[in-house]
C-alpha cells in the first residue's frame, strides 16, 4: 500500500492507551496501570516489525500519548503519525474540557500537536468530531488545508462513521481518507462502500472491539472503575456494567477455531478478517505492552482470511444490522 508516497504495511500502531489516564470531570476516558517505559518499548517493537503508521490524538491522555509518541520518534522521520484536533484539553489536570468547532482554533491545536510531538509536520492530522454537521465542518477542513500548504501538515482527514460526511471532503486535495469503527463485532458496508469509490484510505479503530477480541476476557471480568471500558457508552457495546458483553462472547466463542486458522493467535485472525474486507483498510489495534504489538504486528505475516474462512465466519457471526449511520 502507499500512503504519503512510501510504501507501507497496512497496519499501524493505535496510540489511546498509551496514553493512561484521563478524565471528564470525574468520569475515566483512558486506561489504568500504563507504564510508559513499556509503552515506549511497544512502539520501539512495531517499529522493528516493519509498522510505520501511529495513531494518536491530542486528546489521548490529555496529550500523554503524544508526548510519548514525540519522545520515542524524534529518530524515525519514516513514521507516519496520525493525530486528531478537535477537542480542548487540560494537559496538567488531564481533562477533557470542550469541543473546538470553530475554524480559528484550527492552527493553534496544530501547532499545540507539532510542539507535544517533537516536529514539524503531521502526517495525518484528523478531525476528532465525529457527527460534525456537514456544514460546520468544512471551514475546519479548510483551515487544515491552509495548513498543509504552510508545510505544517502532509495531509488530513475525519474520524467519522457517517458516509456522507467522508463524501463530502474528498474533493479537497489534501484529504486523504477517514478513520471509522469497524471489527468483526461491527461490520459497516456503508462507510467501506464510500472509501472505496472515493478512493480513500480507511484508519479502523477498535479492530479488536476494545480488547474482547484477544480473548483475553470473560464472563468473571469486571473492568476497575478508573478503566474507560467500566463505563457504559451507547457509541461502544464490547462492555456493559464494566463486564464483557454476553452477546459478544457468544460470537467470539461460536468463531475461535476459524479466527485461529493456520495458527494465527484470536487477536491476529480479528485482523486478518479486516485485512479480507478491503484493500483499502488499515486496522490500528491498540498495544499497551511490546508482547501486544509484536503479536499485533504479526497479523501481517499470515495476510487476510481466506474466502472460505470469511464465509464459514459470516454463517456463524449473529451481529447486529448496520442501521442507519451514527457515531460509534
């Protein structure tokens, strides 16, 4: 795959949870019990796997994950970063304070990214709103634009799971494509349909719904309350009341032998399957530890699920329709 003009593994690095904790008011966004020195280690370790891609957000730790990213890449001009404005922070409080929409607060969130990240461009700089109107979203991409042409971004695009939204950017030159939710949990022929005619690239968070598809929770889980995966949210469904959600682990559980087909652990079959779905994906599994990113990375070398295992997955698989597009 190309991006950016370099050739790259269509998979990358996702960086929320490197980020620790964080808060709105007193309600968790990030991840307990994250230790940076190992953190630095696990994007050393997709580093060396080949991966060059990077997703982060000033947000993601009220800008923990950024620094970190900047602190461990000031070597690694060839590492692609993704990162995404929109929403006000504060760093020393670690908080989340209020959406940005408007155009002016465009380059100064840019520029607040380039300090935390140690350069002088984002790869991939991406709109973090995402149900956005339309309307109000444009002069942000704009503004991105104008920012582009000063050098200060290589390209940019919308974390959105609403296609019109992604239609309605591509003929700006600088907008490279989206990021939007999709795993086996959560399939979204819609949004895929539109990146393919567009042409565009397609970021996927939660390829691995939030970790319930490394198989690693079951039903005597129960995620602690500083955890964001303890709270419920109607956007995300992998956990209810702070457990797994059944209905899940059923489809997990129904799925496991095919997922592990020809060795590949439960993590690696999740993205393989989205390998399968579309040239145009790239998954951004998240990776706390260098034992995560390595068994992430390695996804790679088994490539997609094969038609067959694809098919035998869809009979088996008793998910939710689409439905109309929302944020997820």
């Amino acid at each position: 795959m190309k991006l950016l003009g370099q050739d790259v593994i269509p998979m990358g690095m996702g960086c929320w949870a490197i980020g620790g904790q964080f808060y709105a008011g007193s309600t968790p966004h990030g991840f307990p019990n994250v230790d940076d020195a190992e953190s630095k280690r696990a994007i050393r370790a997709t580093l060396d796997a080949g991966l060059r891609i990077f997703d982060t957000a000033a947000v993601y730790g009220a800008g923990h994950s950024e620094r970190l990213l900047g602190e461990t890449l000031h070597d690694h001009p060839d590492a692609i970063i993704v990162s995404k404005l929109g929403t006000a922070i504060d760093e020393d409080a670690r908080q989340v304070l209020h959406d940005e929409t408007e155009a002016h607060e465009v380059i100064p969130a840019i520029e607040r990214s380039l300090r935390r990240l140690n350069r002088d461009h984002v790869d991939v700089m991406l709109l973090h709103l995402n149900a956005l109107p339309i309307a109000k979203a444009r002069p942000i991409f704009e503004q991105m634009e104008v920012a582009r042409q000063a050098g200060k971004l290589c390209s940019y695009g919308w974390s959105t799971d609403f296609p019109e939204s992604a239609a309605a950017m591509a003929d700006l030159d600088g907008f490279i494509g989206i990021e939007h939710a999709m795993n086996i949990f959560l399939d979204v022929p819609s949004i895929q349909k539109t990146v393919a005619e567009n042409k565009m690239i397609a970021l996927l968070r939660s390829p691995l719904a939030m970790g319930l598809l490394t198989g690693k929770y079951d039903s005597s889980t129960v995620m602690p309350e500083t955890d964001v995966r303890s709270v419920n949210n109607a956007k995300r469904d992998y956990f209810q009341d702070a457990k797994p959600a059944e209905a899940h682990l059923r489809n997990l559980a129904a799925i496991r032998e095919l997922l592990q087909t020809d060795g590949r652990s439960l993590a690696q079959g999740a993205l393989c399957w989205l390998l399968a779905k579309s040239e145009w994906n790239i998954p951004v599994p998240g990776a706390r530890t260098e034992e995560q990113a390595i068994e992430n990375a390695g996804a790679v070398s088994f490539g997609p699920l094969s038609k067959d295992v694809m098919l035998h997955i869809e009979a088996l698989v008793n998910r939710m329709p689409e439905g109309p597009a929302r944020a997820r």
